[in-house]
C-alpha cells in the first residue's frame, strides 16, 4: 500500500510520442491514386461568393498573384513558383502542397498571396478561395531576371517554352474518348506536389494527382528549362472502368489558315498557326512529315506503329514575313515533342482536325492511342520525355520538307500541290532526284522535279484528278537511286 501511494505522487506519465510522418515520395502519390480509384468519382468543388462564382475574363486577369509572395524567392534558387486563382473558366479547385526537405507544406489561397484590381472590387479577407494551377520561373534567357518557363493549369493542361520562344502547343495529362460519340472526357490534376530544387539546381520536380470519372493518376515531371525545355514523365494510371479510346501522351494545337490548306479564309497574315505539322519517328525509323490543315468536316487520321520512336507537333516556319504578326509572333512557337522512355508496344498515332473559323481555339490533337483498351481494375505506366523547343531532339532524314502549297490547277476538276524539299541530300545533289508518288484513290499528273535555288533544295509539283473520290491519301518521296534521301511526306486531300 505504502509503494502504491508514492506511485501515486509521482509525475503523471507523458502521452506517447507521435510516430515521425513518412518523408515524402511519389510512391505516396501512386498510393493515393491506387486508393482513390477504389472509390466512386466525386468531382471536387467550392462556393465562391460574389463576385468570384461570375468572373469575367478582364475580371479574372485582375487578382494577381503578389510577386514578392513568390515560393523561394530570396532562397538563392533558380526556381520561383507563383499560383493562379480559381475563376472565369477554371472552376474547379486544385490542392497545391509543397515539399522541403521530405515535409508537406499545404498552401492556402487567400489575400496573403493575391491583390484584387479595381475590377474585382472588395473581397472577403480569405478571397479568393482556392487555386486552379501554377506558373514557373528561372533565368531561362536572362541570368539576372526569371522568365516564366511552364504551366500547369486547366484540367490536365500543361505548357513550356523553351529560350526566346512564346507559348504555343500544349500538353495534357491524358485524353478520354477524344472526337468521338458521346462527348470527350477531360481529366484533372486535382492535386500537385512541387519539391524544392536542390541548390544550385535549375530543375523542378512536380508530382500531381490525377482524377476523372473513368480513371486516376500518379504523375512525376522532371523538368528542366534551356534551349529546350524539357520534361521526363512518369505516370501511372489506375481505370476505374474500362476505356476503349484513350490517349496517351497527347498534345494540343492550333492550326488556322497556311499554304498547305484548302480552306483559304480572309486574312492579311500569310499563315495562321502555332504548329505546321506532324512528324513521327516510326517503330522502323522511318521518319514522317504530315502537314496540318483546318478541314471543311471533323478529320481523324491513324498512323499504324509499333513501339514508336517518337511524335510531336512542329513548328517549322521560323520567318516573321511569312506570318506577319507582331503581337502572336508565330514563327517563336514551340515544336512539342514526345519520345518514349521504353517500348509502348502496338498501337496508333491517332491526328484529329477540328473545322475552326477564328484562331482562339485549338482545333488539333495529336496522341498515342493503345491497340488494346484499358481495363478496368488494371494498373498501367508509361514513360516518356517532352521536348519544348525549336528543333526536333533526333536525328532527321538528309532532307525535309521546307513548305507545302497547294491550289487551284489550270486544269479543271485537278488540285495543284507544290511541295518544296531542302537539306544535305539535296543540297549539292549532281542529279535531281526521282519523285516517288502515291495515292489512295484518283490519279495524279504532270509529276515536275527542278531545282530550287532560293532554298539550295528541290521543289515537286503535281496535280491531283480524285475521279469522284471524297478522300485521297497521298505519300511523297524523294529517291537516289533506289534509295530514299527525304522524308515521307503525307496528306489527306478531302473534297471542299
């Protein structure tokens, strides 16, 4: 008894120590996915009060993130991140977290981090009440100021530039069910992780969750800014229900008006797009050119491959006086190219074009599509780089094409196409090359090879009699010998 009263006058025993909480890792984010596709889609929202539920866009470009909230600055790195606000068409909210040395930082939007302009009016103090997505800087062409390089904002849309370029093509997480019955699903980062740089470092790690009725995510970006800017993804997809046409990898685009379209809309400015083409590295290594168009009827295009090299969306045209245009400046778009990390296995490089009257919307989509669906309950990965910049990061054919045109023949009821081919193979060629012609239906006529001068290349010309067929497929060549020196240039010739 006498022992068990001293016990009871000693010092009340401390509650245990909370375990330490698991360093960050993206396998976290791979579990996060793996739990959330074992439970029914909900799409995540807020209420916002007046007047944020019906901001215009002037309105929305009024809240500004404050610049000297920026994440580290002062901290001597080069990297700097600044949010966006939900609003006008970004409605649905996304958690933003950052990690330093292993730990989770939760951030919050409120008016610590935005100033509200004149056109917003006054705000409750915690306005605006959530972000939609981020923007990243670093000395990218300057060593003494931060250019904004990348941003992550709008369901799983993605941008970058590389040095002295603006933003064009963007990228996506994934696509669901692209121009097809039924309408498009578009799936959404609903969460990002973005990791402190080491110092002296100028690349980012992002980690983002992904979610949409049919499938979730776990998303790595590896990025790092230069003369190309350049992004090694790692995703892993978990389908809460089986989804027969899904892109990988995909990319977005405009394309308006050009040489190489029918369509000729009235306009002072010679072409009108952020990217020209379509080019594919094939499982053989055979390298492809498609010029893009802006059809009269919705246009799908498959490009039958088997663990593909590569494929992307290009900007060739790097003049100014073949785009006229002072405040987009077209000719500084990006080329956005994806190569894979590792064999996709079979499948399809599927084009879409959009019929478009103006240039605000991007009418053109480029992705890998499975031969197989993804099945419901199954896990997969895939890998692959992005490339955001001027040249294509692999080794080319000894000659490409420079430019196609095409227009109204002398003769009736026939197309005119002018295809113009520059590079190495020839440059200095002694003999002109043999133009090797292909078409799916029709006939073709008046093949003319001849120098062209004014570019050290080769111009081709024919015309195009389709003999009543609505669609033409047409494949181009140059061959020395018995051997091709060009790329193979492919066009869908459709009836007006």
């Amino acid at each position: 008894t006498a022992w068990a009263g001293a016990a009871t006058d000693a010092a009340p025993q401390q509650p245990p120590a909370e375990p330490p909480k698991p360093a960050f890792s993206f396998d976290m984010v791979r579990e996060s996915a793996r739990k959330l596709a074992q439970t029914d889609f909900v799409k995540p929202s807020v209420q916002l009060p007046e007047p944020f539920n019906n901001l215009s866009y002037d309105q929305y470009r009024d809240i500004r993130f404050k610049q000297d909230q920026a994440i580290w600055r002062g901290a001597g790195l080069d990297t700097e991140v600044q949010f966006f606000p939900m609003g006008w068409l970004y409605d649905t909210p996304v958690e933003m977290y950052l990690v330093e040395n292993g730990e989770i930082r939760s951030m919050a939007a409120d008016g610590h981090l935005f100033a509200l302009g004149p056109l917003v009016g006054k705000a409750p103090e915690q306005a605006p009440f959530g972000f939609s997505g981020f923007r990243i800087h670093g000395p990218l062409n300057r060593s003494d100021y931060f250019d904004e390089f990348a941003v992550f904002q709008g369901a799983s849309y993605l941008r970058a530039v590389g040095r002295g370029q603006g933003y064009g093509a963007s990228a996506r997480g994934l696509a669901i069910n692209t121009a097809r019955p039924g309408g498009e699903e578009f799936p959404f980062f609903k969460a990002f992780w973005i990791e402190k740089p080491a110092f002296r470092s100028s690349s980012v790690v992002v980690n983002a969750l992904l979610d949409s009725p049919s499938v979730t995510g776990a998303y790595r970006f590896v990025i790092q800014p230069g003369p190309s800017t350049v992004m090694d993804v790692d995703a892993t997809l978990f389908p809460r229900k089986a989804i027969a046409h899904v892109g990988i990898a995909p990319l977005t685009s405009m394309y308006l008006s050009g040489p190489a379209n029918e369509r000729h809309l009235p306009d002072f400015r010679p072409s009108v797009h952020d990217s020209e083409g379509l080019a594919i590295v094939n499982g053989g290594g055979e390298r492809l050119w498609r010029p893009l168009t802006n059809p009269k009827t919705l246009q799908i295009s498959a490009f039958i491959d088997k663990d593909p090299k590569g494929f992307g969306l290009q900007q060739r045209d790097r003049r100014f006086d073949n785009f006229e245009d002072l405040e987009a400046h077209y000719e500084r778009r990006p080329t956005v190219w994806i190569e894979p990390r590792g064999p996709w296995g079979e499948g399809v490089i599927e084009l879409v074009e959009i019929p478009v009257d103006v240039e605000i919307h991007d009418n053109i989509a480029a992705f890998w599509k499975p031969a197989k669906e993804l099945e419901a309950g199954a896990v997969y990965q895939y890998a692959y780089r992005i490339f955001w910049g001027e040249p294509l990061p692999i080794a080319w054919a000894p000659s490409r094409v420079a430019k196609t045109r095409i227009g109204n023949s002398k003769n009736a009821g026939m197309t005119l196409f002018v295809v113009d081919f520059e590079g190495l193979a020839v440059k200095d060629l002694r003999d002109l090359p043999v133009a090797e012609l292909s078409q799916s239906a029709g006939k073709s006529a008046n093949i003319v090879v001849q120098r062209n001068p004014e570019i050290s290349g080769v111009r081709v010309s024919f015309e195009l009699n389709p003999d009543g067929a609505d669609l033409v497929e047409l494949r181009l060549g140059l061959k020395s010998g018995d051997q091709l020196i060009s790329e193979s240039w492919l066009y869908r010739w459709t009836k007006q």
